[in-house]
C-alpha cells in the first residue's frame, strides 16, 4: 500500500518502478492489460491535487516500468500555462478551467477533457497555541482577507480577543485554492489582501503557521490531515453554526462553502498516445482507495465510471 507523503519542491520526478517478480507475474501490463507500455506522462499543476496524482503515479509505474512519470506542482494557474503549451499531458486543477485557459490552448488545437477526481475541503489553520480562535464566521473571513482589509490584530476581529498582531499565511496568486477561496470568502474571485506570506507549495504555508503563534492560514484539506498534531483547526460557520472540516462534511457538503470537487485534465492530444490514456484509466479504478489515503475524499463510484467513459 502506497504511503502517504507530501514532499517539497516544485518537481517530483518519480522513479520507474521495478518488474514484479514473485507477485502475480505482473511485467509491464497496464491496468487493462496492455502488455510492453512504455513513453512519459508529465503532470503539473495544482499542489492540492499533487498528492494524488503522485500516489497514482508510483502505483502506476509499479505495474507499468516502462513509463515514466513526472509530476510537478506550480499552481493551477501554472499547470494550466504549461498544459495549454503543450509542455504537459495532464493538468491538475483544484478549480475548473477558464475561458481564457480553453482559449489559449484552442489556439495550439488542445482541448480539455474535465475529469473530477475528489472532494476536498479548504482548512482554516492557526498555530496550535492559539487557545482563543475555536471558529470564524464567513463574514469574519471576509473582513481579514478582502482587499485593503482593516485587520492587523486579532482584537480587530472580535473585541474580546487579543491585540495581538495577525500573521497571514496563504495561497499565490496561481493556485486554484486561491481562486476558489477568493470567490466564495471575498466575494470576487482573485481579489484579496497582499500582505501576507504567500506560496503555491502548501508546504511552505503549513511551516508558517506551525511557526508563528499569532498566524491564520488556509489551504487544502489534506495538508491540515497531514500535520494535525502541529496545527489547530478552526471551524467555519456559513450561517448555520461553526462546521469542522472532515471526510463527512466535505462529501455532504455541510461544510460551507469551503468544500469543493478537485479534478485532472487530460488534453485531447495526449490522450492519443497509449500510455496516458491508460495512466487515466488506471487514476479512475484506483483513485477511489488512493484518495483516501492522502485525505481527501472519494467521489461516488458512479463519477468514476463517468470519467472512465470519457477515456475509451
């Protein structure tokens, strides 16, 4: 069983895996049975969705050594930059594709093919000494985060609470989490406050708040279940009550309006060559155990079936 990681850096290139040789007599057959498939399948994109494709991925190169697999992780925005270049067969994405992204890759004959992968929830952190902060509202979260916001101490917030100075840690400008998290909190998506740490690694972000005591941040669901011993989850409260995050209430969507689907893009061209397109197949019928495993939350089997339809 593949075990969970989240590791640094803006490029993993994963390593091919070994011929199996005293388990089943697996040598280099595909999920659907291709025997001898070889060639590279590049992936970029969305650090949210990273560590789900770098879970596929290893698990893929382990039953099919003759492809090598790289993924990387430089936004979704990024990932999107690259893909409709040309320079990469899939796209990960924690929110769906733009006009202007279709556009662009329309201009070189890509087209995208959306496949949602999983639900994910955005965590809202503060440091694990914070004794104070249990829950924020939807407005609250407006008020830190909009552009030219007011807020530079956590008594700004709510008068009860200290004045002490808030340090912000959050996405870039390029991640989907950003997009998302603009739109549904600030109410326009990409517009927010500039003072404040950002990183397209949600690595870096978790490190941040881990660090600074009077820090708040937010970024995918997974890397909050990743590091729960050394950060302090704050529940959310959309208008019927504060809502911790958990696998229950990002699948029922109780937890709002932070909870989202997350996907992959495949581009039309790559899915001509066989060895992506049976990487995706093989992300569909594994995904569902896969997903689990790094913390996120599995779609109905039914949306895997549909997304395997996409691909055939």
């Amino acid at each position: 069983m593949w075990k969970k990681g989240l590791i640094l850096g803006t490029v993993l290139t994963l390593a091919i895996g070994a011929v199996v040789g005293c388990s089943g007599g697996k040598t280099g057959a595909s999920a659907s049975g291709e025997k001898g498939l070889s060639g590279t399948v590049k992936i970029d994109g969305s650090s949210t969705v990273f560590p789900i494709s770098q879970a596929v991925a290893e698990e893929f190169m382990k039953e099919n050594p003759g492809v090598k697999v790289t993924v990387a992780e430089s936004g979704t925005g990024g990932g999107f930059k690259k893909w409709a270049n040309g320079e990469t067969d899939i796209s990960d994405a924690s929110r769906p594709i733009k006009d202007e992204e279709k556009a662009a890759a329309a201009e070189k004959g890509i087209q995208p093919v959306e496949i949602p992968v999983a639900y994910d929830g955005i965590a809202v952190v503060v440091n694990k000494e914070n004794k104070f902060v249990d829950s924020l509202t939807v407005d609250e979260l407006k008020k830190i985060w909009e552009p030219n916001s007011k807020v530079k101490t956590w008594k700004d917030v709510r008068p009860e609470w200290p004045a002490e100075p808030i340090k912000l840690y959050g996405p870039g400008t390029a991640s989907g989490t950003f997009d998302y998290f603009t739109d549904e909190v600030v109410g326009e998506e990409g517009k927010s406050r500039t003072d404040y740490t950002a990183s397209e690694d949600d690595n870096v972000l978790v490190k941040g708040v881990q660090g600074d005591k009077n820090s708040l941040g937010y970024f995918g669901f997974a890397y909050y279940v990743e590091n729960k011993d050394k950060l302090k989850i704050v529940k959310i409260d959309g208008g019927k009550g504060p809502v911790e995050p958990t696998e229950q209430t990002i699948n029922d969507g109780t937890y709002a309006p932070l909870s989202r689907s997350i996907y992959i893009y495949p581009s039309n061209k790559s899915l001509e060559k066989p060895e992506v397109k049976q990487f995706v197949k093989f992300y569909l019928e594994t995904a569902k155990d896969l997903v689990s495993e790094v913390g996120y939350v599995p779609l109905p089997d039914a949306e895997y079936q549909k997304g395997l339809e996409l691909v055939k």
